[in-house]
C-alpha cells in the first residue's frame, strides 16, 4: 500500500542508526513500515488494535528484560 499522498512520520527519538518504523493515519487504520525499506511491505492496524499496542508500549509490557 503505497500511496504518495501518505504522510509517513517517525518518532523525534529516533536514533541516527535508523532502526526505526514509520506510521502514517488513515481512515479507520494506522499503517506501519520500515524505514529503511519505504517500498516494502506496510503493515495496517484497526484503530482499537493499534490503541492496545500504544497502551502496551507505554504500560512497559514490551521492555527488554
């Protein structure tokens, strides 16, 4: 899913090594990809599914031990 009138973002805290994902909004989904491979397979995310991983994120549930 391609689409030049996307608007891809990443987070301001990215790191200069690149290892980062980009997301663009929508409606009804959020996509997600590779930043380093903009013509790779995106990823797309319902609304409440995306919500559940950003409470995750934030809750720590994803931490390295």
């Amino acid at each position: 899913m391609q689409d030049a009138n996307l608007t891809w973002r990443k987070s301001t805290r990215s790191g200069a090594a690149g290892h980062c994902v980009e997301v663009a909004n929508v409606p009804a989904a959020v996509l997600m990809r590779d930043s380093k491979d903009a013509d790779g397979p995106v990823l797309s995310f319902a609304a409440p599914q995306w919500g559940g991983f950003i409470a995750g994120v934030r809750a720590g549930e994803f931490d390295r031990a």
